[in-house]
C-alpha cells in the first residue's frame, strides 16, 4: 500500500477531530484501531478510515469505511488503480477516466451509509454479517460508483467467495445480503433466478434418548436446570441467557419470551411468545429460584456480576466430555431441535409448534417434520408389519 496512505479520522482531547496515520502490524496488516498521534501508538475505536493518494497531480481523500479490513481493502484497490494507470502512463496508453457520471452514487460511500442505518435498526449480529458480506463484495468488485455494478460482478462475487472456501451456505447467505443492500440503492433486475447460488439444506440432527440419558446423568443439579431449561423450553441460546424470572408465571406453568431492556436485547424479528413448561422442570426452577438473588439481579441465569451466561456451549461440551459422548456431537441449538421433533412425533399440531419456536414462517417448522431418527422409524415400521 505504498502509494495509498491510510488514515483514521479520531477525537482527541481538547484538540477535537484530527486525521491520523493507520498503525500496521509485523504482519503487514493495519491493527485495528490502532493510529499514530505524536510518535506514540494509541487506541481510538470512534471515527472512520480514510485513504490519500496522490493522482493526477492532486491530493485525495476517499473514506474508507468503519473497520480497518474495510481500510486494506479500500487502498488495495486504490493501489491497482494508481499502478494501472501508471505502467501505462508509462508505456504511452491513456486510460480512460474513472469520473463518477452526475447523479451516481460512489460505492464505497453508499456502502458505510448503508451498513450505519443497519447498525442503527438491526441487531449487532446481524449487522456484523452485513458487513462481512458487503466487505468481500468489496474486494471482489472494482466498480466505483453503484450504477456500474452488473450481473458480471454479482456471478463474479459467487465465484470469489467459493474461492475464499467458503461453504454453499455461506456463500448464499453473503449473497443475499448484497442482494438486499442493492434492493434498498433501487438496483434491481440485475441477475435471473437461475443465478443466485443454492445449498442443500442439512438434515436435522437431534438426540437419542439414550444420549440424553447420559447425558443428563453426568450433570450437576446446576447444570440438569441449564439443559432441561434449553431442552423443555426449546428456547434460542440468547432468548436462555437474557431470560428474566418476570418471564416465569409458576401460577399457570407458563415462560413468556419478551424484550430484556436492560441488557438492550429483544427477541428474534422482535417478537415474543409463550412457552407451556412441564412441572418437572418447574420444580427445578422454584428450588433454583429460592436459592436465588432475586433481589438484586433479575436474571435467570446471571453471572456473579449479574451479567447474561455466555458459556453454555462450553458447559455443555464438558458435561458431554465427562459423560464419555462425543463432544462434536452435542451443541445448544440441538436440545430446541429435539423438542420440536419430539413433540410434532408425540402429535402436537405443527402449527402450535410453530408458536412454541417463535418460527416467522411454517417452512422453517417444517424441517423438523423430517427429523424422524432411523430407530424411531424402524420401530414405526415394525409395529405397521405386526398388524
């Protein structure tokens, strides 16, 4: 990145914003975050990056994005241009000109606008996702302005990312993120339906009762509450670390799933449901409770400082570990996906299993429909031969 200087816009004390130069690793890389201001290295995480150069005789500054992977690859680009038009300069060629038309929105910039209002309105995983998706859409494409991108560039953007070794999945979820981007700019009608890649969809996996057994078994009375509330709840990870014993109505055996304000999380798609809990596991959550600062800390779950458990998975594969089953095999998003097999299998209507979930959609509740275990199967089969 020679040619190209890399800049991070930071607020200083009592000297208000200031343009400061990028810190690069041994590696080569730029630290995030990292800017030189005096001689000294600092961290600053507010502010964005931009690039200078020198083209045409002139001094220019492009933002360059929020995040110093956004920054490399904004001045890997701007160095293939600058070196482009140079070897031709000096080889007599004049290159055209890369002037955006009037009324054309710079790419670059209407990606970081884009991916603020994200920030602003959608969750942070969502965000991140965006822009990992957009940043390789960046480096894959070297349109300048919006109106420049073509069906090209999209079929060229699948072929980078499966080059990177990324899966079908995630090669089609990246996709349709800058699928989305581009809606929202009005780009439309770029690609055929026969273009957007595909991925065959994994079979649900879930567990045995015997690996269940086991499983349970090796628990602590701690770690039982943990498992069983993943697993008679059927609830998403973070819908487990952020629940509030104002969810639990003990009166009428019922969890209602809803915004945790202070800890600034709100369900997926935003919305709430109720969850029907067996006394069982009722039982569990009253003695728990009892033992419980309910005072201080209204968490379910809490940490010793009140904050939301973020170690589940890592619980859960050690409890596996002493149960000698297969670690690889045990992971928290499995317990819900038992649940629902279990119980579309013992009769419950797929639509009340829907609202269980907090699906959006039937489709997605549909899968688990075909997540009959072999032995299950067999067993179905027996008894229909016996007849």
């Amino acid at each position: 990145m020679g040619l190209v200087n890399v800049t991070k816009r930071v607020q200083i004390d009592g000297k208000g914003w200031r343009f400061c130069k990028a810190v690069k690793g041994n590696n080569g890389k730029l630290r995030p975050n990292v800017v030189l201001i005096d001689g000294q290295e600092k961290t600053h995480p507010e502010g964005r990056y931009y690039i200078d150069f020198i083209q045409d005789g002139q001094r220019k500054r492009l933002a360059a994005g929020a995040s110093a992977a956004e920054a490399a690859t904004a001045a890997e680009q701007q160095t293939r241009m600058l070196t482009a038009h140079k070897a031709a300069a000096v080889a007599g060629i004049t290159l055209p000109q890369t002037k955006a038309a009037p009324g054309s929105r710079l790419l670059r910039d209407t990606v970081d606008t884009y991916l603020l209002e994200v920030k602003a309105h959608k969750k942070p995983k969502t965000y991140s996702a965006y822009r990992t998706a957009l940043t390789y859409f960046l480096e894959s494409c070297h349109k300048q302005t919006v109106e420049d991108i073509s069906r090209t560039d999209l079929l060229a953007f699948i072929t980078f990312l499966r080059k990177k070794g990324q899966s079908d999945r995630s090669v089609a979820n990246k996709f349709e993120s800058v699928m989305s981007f581009l809606k929202q700019q009005k780009v439309i009608g770029l690609i055929g339906k026969n273009d957007r890649p595909t991925f065959t969809e994994e079979e649900v996996s879930t567990y045995t009762q015997e690996e269940l057994d086991k499983f349970f078994a090796a628990c602590t009375e701690q770690e039982r509450l943990w498992f069983e509330f993943f697993y008679r709840t059927a609830m998403r990870e973070q819908e487990v670390m952020h629940a509030e014993w104002s969810w639990i109505d003990f009166e009428h055996s019922v969890v209602t799933v809803r915004e945790n304000k202070k800890h600034n999380w709100k369900p997926k798609a935003y919305k709430g449901r109720h969850i029907s809990i067996p006394s069982s596991l009722l039982a569990l959550l009253k003695t728990w409770k009892s033992k419980s600062d309910t005072a201080t800390c209204g968490l379910v779950f809490p940490t010793s400082g009140c904050k939301p458990k973020q170690n589940f998975l890592d619980e859960c594969k050690a409890i596996a570990e002493r149960a000698e089953l297969n670690q690889d095999e045990f992971y928290l998003h499995k317990f819900r996906a038992t649940r629902a097999t279990r119980l579309l299998q013992g009769g419950m209507d797929i639509k009340s299993v829907q609202r269980l979930l907090g699906h959006s959609d039937l489709e997605s509740t549909m899968r688990y429909l075909g997540a009959q275990r072999t032995d299950v199967l067999q067993a179905q089969i027996e008894q229909i031969d016996a007849q």
